[in-house]
C-alpha cells in the first residue's frame, strides 16, 4: 500500500473513530433524556391517582377520579390488591388480565423496568402502597416506548450516515491534500532517477512551497547532499587526473633513461636521474597516504605536550641549511607557548610552510619566522618577500595539486601541491586554523594558530 494510501486510511479512520464516540455520547445523552421524560411522566401520572384516592374500611384502595388518565391516553394504569387480584385498570387495557411487570408486582419498592407484552414495547413502574406499615396492594403504571425506540433508531440510523458520509467526504480530501503535500516527494524520486541515469550532480530539486514545513527541510536536505556528492566527485575526477600527470612525468622520465640505459650500458646520470624520479614517486605515494589518513579521520597523532619554541628553534636550524646562500632567514620575535599535539606533525607543518617560503622567494630576499601569543592561542607565523600569490589562486592553495607556478617548468625540488593540503589538514586535526595573507609583489603570510594548553601540564 502506497504512503498516500495508508496517511488517507489512517485519516479517515481517525475521523471515523472519532466521529463514532460522538455518536455514542449523543446516543446515550438523548435516551438518558428520553427515559427521564418518561419516567417522570409515569410519576407524576401514580403521584396523581394517589392524590385523587382513599384507603377504604377493609384496606382497599378507592380511585376518586382519574382525570390524568382520561386525557393521557399513553399511560397505563393497573391496581392489584395485597392479594394479587386486579382491581382496577384503564379503559385502554382492561382486557389485560396479566400484570404489567409481573416481576414488579412483588417489589417492596418502586421500580421502573421495561416490559414487552403482546409485541408491545412498555415502560412500567411499579408502586407498592401501604396504610402505615400494612400493604394495600401494588400500583402499576405504564406507557408505550414506540415513539422513544422509533426517535432512538432513527437517531442511530442519522449518525451513522453521518458518520459514512464524513468519513467518505474527509477520505477525498485526504486523498487530495496528501497528493498535493507529497507531490514533491515524486519530483524527488524523479530528480533522483535522472541524476542515475545521467550522472548529472548538479540537478536540483526545486521547491515552491514554504522551505520551513518538513518536505521543505528534507528537499533542502537533499540538495545539499546533491551537492557535497557533486564537490566530491568533481574533486576525485580532478585527483585522478592530477594523479595521473603527475605519475606521467616521473615515469616518462624513468622509462626514456632505461630505454638509454638499456642502449648505451649503465649510465651515472641516468641512473640518479632514475633514482630522484623513483624518490619523487615515493614522497608523492606518502603524502598521498598521509591525506587520506587525514580526510578519513584516521591520521594517528600522538598527543603530548610541545613546547613551540623549542620546536620553532629546531626548524629555523633546519631551515638554515636549506635556505643556504639563496635567501636570509631571519627569526624574530619568539615567545614562551605550550600546545597539546603531535610534535613531530607539527613540525611538518612549519618545514612545508618554511620550505615554500624559502622555494618561492627570489635569490636575495627574506624569510621571516616568528612566535606569539593571541588569546588564549599560539600564533606562528611564517613571512617571505617573494612575488605573492595571485588573488585567484588564494582561494585554491590548500588544494590537493594545486599550484600558482602552472607556466614553469618543475625541478627536482618542485613539490607535488600537497604541502599545504597537509599542513592544512594537520593543523585543524590539532583544534587550529592557517589563515594566509599575501598580494602579488609584496611576499606572503602563512600565520598558524594553535590552541594553548592548560599552564598546569
């Protein structure tokens, strides 16, 4: 059964239900009202021959007059002596020689029971009478209850074609209002079968209706999960394919030295050459790893306190030797910060940010590393005077293969644009951020901002 099937079932039968235990109140208020109107006619009826009636010498009742029973035709009226003999009924049912409730004949008290009798529907109280504490005999009065059955049959005969007819209209409005309502969800499916069936990401589901209500929210859902999968998949293609260039140069290379190799016998240059392109691949196959780890939230860090400027020292000697006559590295300002991370990842960070700095910056120009305290943040700070990066590649830099210098050919020392992604992954695995700063011609900033441990570690 169909989800609009089963929300119309369910509204209908809600409804019916409802609508069920209205009709059963109702019915039991009108004949809870219906017998009080009879029973207080029949007591008024007794009340009346009991005013207009005297106990005789011997104990018999003598009956006045009975002008209620002249006019009320519907009420019967039968007395039975203490013997059980009738002794006097209304014209209407003096053929009637039974009692009218032969049970409520020997009740001390009053009684009203329903009695049939003859195919008549009757309504009969019963009254004992008494002289002081001796029985006079009893006194029966009944009325017809054919007008009270007829009016309750008609009554449930109304409710329940009432109750059908609502149920019947509210099923075609449900039917209705629940089609409308789900109609998006049969664009989603249909949005969903496209995109299968043409690989198209970057369809999106259109929505009229207020965006606030739930297939609102679930649409708005859906679209953004449209389009995390196309930004996935747009970047797995642009992996792969710069993957594969950056595969295919180290391995044309490798391949056209062994073909000479294999020409004019082993050769010292070509097998360094083989050996840097093989080092190359092997760099390029970690940090590879290394990302992965980092995008599946796998990367292992070991967790300790590090003392930054003892790690910052460390890598400006390290740094030193690679900047060697090309550039002047300079460390500033240095302060006292402690972190809780992974030491040797850390110190990864600053060796790529240091090492792009000093790879990118003209022979005679500076590289600036420095260590503050912002907050409750460590602030490290890596600053060259290079030629900058273009305002359109700063939103790409911490891309996977990315790199501005696209119209220079790649040396040995080139890097694979993974550097940053790294050192960005790093970094917010450790509760941080790297924000950059440069324009084309005044150098860069790479500023790394790390939470500051507990003083008490």
């Amino acid at each position: 059964m169909s989800l609009r099937a089963r929300l119309t079932l369910l509204n209908s039968t809600l409804l019916g239900g409802f609508l069920l235990l209205f009709g059963v109140l109702v019915y039991l208020l009108v004949s809870v009202l219906l017998f009080d109107q009879v029973d207080r006619t029949l007591n008024q009826t007794v009340q009346e021959i009991l005013a207009n009636s005297k106990v005789g010498s011997v104990g018999e009742l003598n009956v006045v007059t009975l002008p209620s029973l002249e006019l009320t035709a519907s009420v019967y009226v039968q007395y039975w002596d203490r013997e059980k003999k009738l002794q006097m009924a209304s014209p209407g049912i003096r053929d009637l020689n039974q009692p009218l409730d032969p049970d409520g004949i020997n009740s001390p008290q009053p009684v009203y029971r329903d009695i049939t009798i003859r195919k008549v529907h009757l309504r009969v109280l019963s009254v004992p009478l008494l002289a002081g504490e001796r029985s006079v005999g009893i006194l029966q009065a009944g009325t017809n209850l054919g007008l009270v059955d007829s009016v309750r049959t008609s009554l449930i005969s109304i409710l329940v074609g009432l109750t059908v007819i609502s149920m019947l209209m509210a099923a075609g409005a449900s039917w209705l209002s629940v089609r409308q309502a789900l109609s998006p969800l049969a664009t989603v499916t249909q949005t969903a079968e496209q995109i299968t069936r043409a690989d198209d990401l970057s369809r999106r589901i259109p929505y009229l209706a207020p965006p606030t209500d739930e297939i609102g929210s679930l649409i708005r859902a859906f679209n953004r999960t449209l389009e995390r999968l196309e930004n996935l998949f747009t970047s797995q293609q642009r992996f792969l394919a710069d993957v594969s260039h950056e595969l295919r140069t180290p391995l044309t290379v490798i391949k056209g030295n062994a073909d000479l190799i294999r020409k004019i016998g082993p050769d010292e240059e070509s097998l360094d050459t083989i050996k840097d392109e093989a080092d190359r691949l092997t760099r390029m196959v970690g940090d590879l790893l290394l990302l992965a780890q980092a995008e599946s939230g796998k990367l292992p860090l070991t967790m300790k306190p590090v003392a930054l400027d003892e790690l910052l020292t460390d890598v400006f000697q390290q740094m030193r030797v690679l900047a060697g006559e090309k550039v002047r590295l300079k460390l500033t300002d240095i302060d006292q910060a402690l972190v809780v991370g992974d030491r040797d990842r850390l110190k990864q960070v600053l060796i790529n940010l240091a090492s792009n700095a000093i790879h990118y910056t003209t022979q005679g120009g500076e590289v600036y590393l420095s260590l503050s305290k912002k907050g409750n943040m460590a602030r490290l700070v890596v600053r060259d005077t290079g030629p900058g990066i273009p305002a359109g590649d700063l939103p790409h830099i911490f891309d996977r293969f990315y790199r501005g210098e696209k119209s220079r050919t790649r040396s040995k020392t080139s890097g694979f644009g993974l550097g940053l992604s790294i050192a960005n992954f790093i970094t917010e695995a450790h509760g941080g951020r790297i924000e950059v700063d440069s324009h084309e011609g005044s150098g860069t900033t790479f500023a790394v901002f790390l939470p500051l441990a507990d003083e008490k570690l």
